[in-house]
C-alpha cells in the first residue's frame, strides 16, 4: 500500500520554443519544440516516488483512450507510481499542455483538459486508497 497518495490532472506536454511571446493575432516562429510527460499531478507523484521509492506514490487521474494514455501509464510506472488508480475514460483523449516559452523564459500555457475534466468528486472518493 503506497504511503503517499495523489490525485490530480495527468497532461502531455509539448514545448515551442520562440524568439519572443505572439501578441493578439500574431505568428511567430517556433525555434524548436520538445514533447514529455506532464500535469501537476503527475509531475507531483513522479517526485515524490523518487524520493520515497518504488511503490511508495499512488496516482490517482483520469486518462483518454489513445496511445498517450499508455505512454503515460508506462512512464509513470516506469518512476515507481502506482497506477492502480488511474482510470481510462472511452472516447476522449487525453489532456495535453502546450508551453510557449520565449528566449527570456517567460511562458504561455494552453491546456486540452480532456479527460481530465471526467475526475469527478464521485470517482475520486470512490477510489480506494
């Protein structure tokens, strides 16, 4: 049984690198871009697994039914998180970030909830822990 117990948004993040932040109707061009594994929630129990260990973090969240999802459950277990409790909802996908971050580090962030939006207060006080 995990010591430590998290329920929160699970989110794929991409990152677009730019010169400067787009202003209202603006393009701008993006320098490079990076894909990984985000979402407080998830960056939350991936860092306490790594401190407490393996098995230790529980993960509680809601995920779409597409290959996100997987590659999702796959890092997180691959981190020592305890996925038991991280539901799949059919016909959704699942949440993604989009990080806009200019050369000074300021940033914009546009997020697809998804499935996060099905976490209802239902489902998380019926999850055992």
């Amino acid at each position: 049984m995990p010591r430590m117990f998290v329920c929160g948004v699970i989110n794929w993040d991409t990152a677009l690198f730019v010169e400067s932040l787009p202003g209202p109707g603006e393009e701008v061009r993006v320098v490079r871009t990076s894909s990984f594994p985000g979402g407080k929630g998830a960056n939350t129990a991936v860092a306490a697994a790594r401190i407490l260990g393996p098995a230790q973090v529980g993960m509680a969240g809601m995920l779409g039914s597409d290959s996100v999802a997987e590659e999702q459950i796959r890092i997180l277990e691959q981190e020592g998180v305890d996925t038991s409790c991280v539901a799949k909802q059919p016909a959704a996908d699942s949440g993604t970030a989009y990080v806009i971050v200019g050369n000074k580090g300021e940033d914009m962030i546009l997020t697809h909830m998804a499935a996060n939006l099905m976490m209802t207060e239902e489902f998380a006080s019926s999850t055992p822990v």
